[in-house]
C-alpha cells in the first residue's frame, strides 16, 4: 500500500490533492517552481496596488450550493465576504447602444425586451432556458467513478435533462444569429473575452443560473489570498511545499513512476506521483512522450487551447466603484498592441474589493489577446522586450485618456504582463490563461467521463488539473485534486475521507 505521494505544481489542483491526500494518511510534497502558491490563480503587488490575474467569479460561494462542500471540505472561503455581481459585464455595440448583461434573470429579460421588442418569442426562450438551469445543482463529483456516484450526478442534472440535451450542441453564436436586433447578435457571442466561435450556449446558461441564485460570486482579496489560504490548510494538515523546485523529470522504473528528478539534479522518491502541471510540459518533456496513445496525441494536437493573453493592469488615482465591474467598448481608432489589432477593448476594475487599493483609489485591468511567439521572440533582447511593454502601456493609457479624461495623470502604478510572464511564472503553455478553450466538444466531455486522469503503460502516475479537466476553472482544479485522491483511495480498498464527512 503507497505511503507516500509526489505532487507537480502548487496550484489549485494540486494544493487540493495534497489536503486529500493528508486527509486520508499519505505522507506528501509539492514542489512548486515559483516562489508562491497557486499557480494561474494569482495576484502581485505593485505599490499600495494589487493586480488579480485570475478569478472574476467562484461556483460554490453559497452554502445553499452542492460544490460549496468542496470549499468546506477544503477549508476555504469561512468568513470570507462574497461580492455578487448585479451585472456581469456591459457591452458598448458598435451601433451606440448598450446591452447590460444583468444577473438578475428578469432584470436581463426586461431589458433585452426593451431593446429588442421585435425578439420578444427568442427573449422569453431565453429567460425560460435561464430559469430551468437555475434549478440544477452540481454535486462535488463531477467525474463519477462507479455507479452511486453517477446517480448522485444523474440526480442533480435530472432537473434540467431536457434543457441540457437541448443546448448542448448548440453555440452562442448560433444563438445570437437568431435575433434580429444587431446589438444583441453582436454582444452574446462576447458574453466571455476570447470564447472561441463554438463556444456552448449551455455555459452561459449555467453561468448567468448561478449568479441569479447567488452562487457564483467573487471572494474579497481575490486570488492569491485565495490559493494562500488553501496553501495554508495544506500546511495545517502536514503537507510540505517546497518552492524554486522545477521538476525537470519523472523518474520511471519498468514503467512504474518512482519519483521526479529536479532541475539542479536533486532526486526524490515516492510511491505515487500526481502531475497538476502542464499537459504538454508534462506527457512530452518530463515523461518525454513515451506514454502516449492515439487520443491523446489527438487532444494535443486538434483541440484549442485557452487564449494567450497579455494582462495590462493600472493603479488609479480615482474611484471606478460607480463604473460597470466589466465595460467592453469598441475603439473610436483600432490599436495595435504587440502586433495584434484591437477593435475593442474590456476593462475591468475591483472597486469592489477593498483589499485592491487604498480607499478614493481603483486597480483597473485589461486582457488583450497576445501572439506568443511575437513576444517570446522580443525576450532574447531584453532592452527591445521592454520597450515593447512599455509602448503597449503607453498605447491602453492613451485609449482610456480618451475615454475618461484626466486618467493618464492619475496613474500610479503600471503593470505589463505579457504570455512569457504567464509562461514563466505558472509553465502553462504559451502563457494562455487557462488550459483548454471552451468549446462544444469540451461541454460535451465535461458531460461526459471527461479526460482519463493515467497515461496508458505507465503505473503510479496521475494527471489532474485544467488539462484533465474540461473546463479547467478554480472550482473544476479543485475537484480534480479531490477525484484522484478518491480513486487511488478506492484503489488501495482504503475509505477516502474529507476531515469534515465520511463519504457515504
């Protein structure tokens, strides 16, 4: 029976599998090539400012919601405050009008109604689509594993078996194309920066139920507090993270996983290791591609990734608490950022959280889509690379001076992120801002059994995270830490518990 568990990456996937892990007696490490928890869920500090790069919103944040158990389980988010959007994101068509996509099912009916009188039947579908998702409640085992656990999924998702067959195929795109107000066919689609054209009409349903219902919202201090808090119950529970530890290889013995060798040469042994790092990194560098069978070449090779982004974020001298949290506007001139031209811009602000700035002050951030190769060809000349970050700054203040008038004169703080800081900092692929794109294909298989979790031919080994998972988000990481853990319990004929209930 294994006694002890190497784990890859100190994000959220894998700080969640060493909690489980110590929950259920295994002796663990994670080793972590960054000098902080978290991974892609992060935040830094310039100043008296703190820029987010990660989480806008959390499943779960409710006790009401099923997969608030995992948060309970995981010790995470008690006593911390909840901020609930009233409108997700405002959207500035290129026509001169605004659709505000409120989370208020029908708050967002009336108004669409109001714009669009003429889609009146296509709106009232919608608002109905809305209202039936909101009775659906996930539980915490989103990829069942025998058949109790698919009947507890069966039983959430039976509620909502019909809508859910009927959207599930169909794209937001698609959708939109059915109203005749352009205004509205324009600004679905954009629901969320950078979804690609088949993204699923099912996740914005899902989405827009779950803020109605107050169950998916933002937790004050945002991401980094967020993963150090979870760091620190890992910790609590006997855990060990060792930081600057990159894994250069997996160690393998007559197929058998053994341990991991470190990049200054340093190795370690355990009987288990789990990967939450990146898939590529980790199927084709660190076990070099040898335990790889047609569909997984297939997944690497044909389904997209998430968007490589450059995050441009500002410390204001101004309170942004009376904006919208998310603007999308077009550009009275497009902007070439990097050698990508922008037609429009979203910009965030967390006026909301007082734990970003100082009180009459405002963190404001855009993510702008980014060529990697572009920006990982600057990096060789590191004068040129930063001359290229500090145009790009230059490029965004001079479109939001244009915008609110007098904002370059009260910036305090610039910040310029760019996919091989991503790269650098986190491993994941290209600096993209999550693992894989949201798609048709990806809802279908997060309905389904998902991703297999071992590589074909090689024992003790276990893959957990965003590129395991369909949909890769915080809440989605976490419960993959917890599924592994689960099963290698059920493997071993050992009870798997959580250290708050027993699993019936």
């Amino acid at each position: 029976m294994a006694e002890s568990i190497l784990i890859i990456g100190a994000g959220i996937a894998g700080l969640s599998a060493g909690c489980y892990a110590q929950m259920n007696g295994y002796r663990t490490q994670i080793l972590e090539l960054h000098s902080i928890p978290g991974g892609l869920c992060t935040s830094w500090r310039r100043g008296d400012y703190v820029f987010d790069g990660s989480v806008r919103y959390l499943t779960g944040t409710t006790p009401q919601s099923k997969v608030h158990q995992l948060w309970d389980e995981l010790g995470v988010l008690h006593g911390r405050p909840i901020h609930n959007y009233d409108e997700f994101i405002r959207f500035e068509g290129t026509d001169g009008r605004t659709f505000v996509l409120y989370t208020d099912i029908a708050r967002l009916e009336q108004h669409m109604l109001d714009l669009s009188p003429q889609d009146h039947r296509l709106i009232r579908e919608f608002g109905e689509a809305l209202r039936q998702f909101t009775q659906m409640d996930m539980p915490v085992d989103l990829t069942p594993s025998d058949a109790l656990e698919a009947l507890d999924l069966g039983k959430g998702m039976l509620p909502v078996l019909l809508p859910a067959l009927r959207w599930r195929t169909v794209t937001v795109r698609e959708f939109a194309a059915r109203f005749q107000d352009p205004l509205l066919r324009e600004a679905l689609p954009q629901f969320f920066q950078f979804s690609p054209p088949d993204f699923p009409m099912m996740l914005l349903l899902t989405t827009l139920a779950m803020m109605n219902d107050r169950e998916a919202g933002y937790p004050i201090g945002g991401s980094l507090q967020f993963a150090q808090d979870l760091a620190g119950r890992y910790l609590a529970l006997g855990g060990e993270i060792r930081y600057r530890a990159r894994v250069a290889q997996v160690l393998v013995v007559d197929d058998l996983a053994v341990g991991v060798r470190l990049e200054d040469g340093t190795e370690l042994r355990a009987d288990i290791v789990i990967s939450a790092a990146d898939g590529r990194s980790t199927i084709f560098d660190l076990l070099g591609g040898r335990y790889v069978d047609e569909t997984i070449r297939g997944y690497y090779r044909d389904l997209p990734a998430a968007q490589s982004i450059l995050q441009v974020s500002l410390g204001v001298t101004r309170d942004f608490s009376g904006e919208p949290p998310a603007l999308s506007f077009p550009l009275h001139k497009p902007v070439v950022v990097g050698n990508i031209r922008h037609d429009r811009l979203v910009l965030k602000h967390y006026s909301f959280d007082p734990t970003m700035a100082p009180p009459g002050k405002s963190v404001l951030s855009l993510w702008c889509a980014a060529d990697y190769d572009y920006w990982q060809g600057l990096r060789a000349d590191r004068k040129r690379y930063r001359a290229a970050k500090q145009r790009v700054a230059r490029q965004i203040t001079a479109v939001l001076e244009e915008r609110y008038p007098g904002l370059g004169a009260q910036i305090e703080e610039v910040d310029v992120a760019t996919p091989v800081t991503y790269e650098r900092y986190t491993g994941n692929w290209r600096g993209a801002f999550a693992g894989w794109a949201l798609t048709t294909r990806k809802m279908s298989m997060m309905m389904g059994g998902g991703m297999r979790k071992t590589l074909p031919g090689l024992d003790a080994f276990y893959m957990i995270g965003q590129w395991v998972e369909p949909g890769g988000n915080v809440e989605l990481s976490a419960a993959s830490g917890r599924d592994v853990v689960k099963d290698i319990c059920k493997l071993e004929d050992r009870p798997f518990r959580t250290g708050v209930t027993e699993e019936r």
